[in-house]
C-alpha cells in the first residue's frame, strides 16, 4: 500500500516535470519561429529595395514576376524554418492539452 502510494506520487512528479519541460519547448519554439520569420522578412524586404535602388522598378517587376519560381522557392525556403517551429509548437500544445 505504502509503496504504491510512493509510486503514484512519483509518477505525478515526473509528469508535472515532463509538462514544464513540454511548455518550456513551446515557448522556445515559438520564440525561434517568429523572430526568424521577422528576421527572415526583414532580409527579404532588404534584397527588394537592394534590387529597387539598383535596377529601379522595372528590377523589381523582373523579380517578382509570377513566371520567376526560383524566387518564389528560395522566399519559401527561407520562411520554411520558422514556418515550421510555429506549427510544431502549435502541434505540440495541442497534445500537451489533449494528452494525444
């Protein structure tokens, strides 16, 4: 009796640790995701006005042409990492509360 009521009460130790350890990744991920779609926007909007100052507008139509995927691609490669940290949090508070 003794020894499963000390089991029990290890147990919910060990899941209260487990469930700050889980909103602790949250955090860091959301952290990581947004500064890097921040960050990520900024370099992008820089390389827009670097080809605007240097080729003028018509640079800019030639970059962000509908027919120009490979700048598409390399937007989305770069936004991919941040994308990708915000989902997995999203993901993962949605277990931390469902207990999937």
């Amino acid at each position: 009796m003794v020894i499963g009521r000390i089991f029990s009460v290890y147990l919910i130790v060990i899941h209260n640790k487990s469930n700050l350890y889980m909103r602790i990744w949250i955090i860091v991920l959301k952290i990581f995701g947004y500064t890097w779609l921040v960050l990520a926007g900024l370099v992008i909007t820089a390389g827009i006005i670097g080809v605007w100052i240097k080729e003028g507008f018509s640079g800019v139509q030639n970059l962000l042409s509908p027919f120009n995927v490979i700048n598409y691609i390399v937007t989305l490669v770069t936004l991919a990492p941040g994308l990708g940290a915000i989902i997995l949090a999203k993901k993962l508070e949605e277990k931390r509360y469902w207990g999937a």
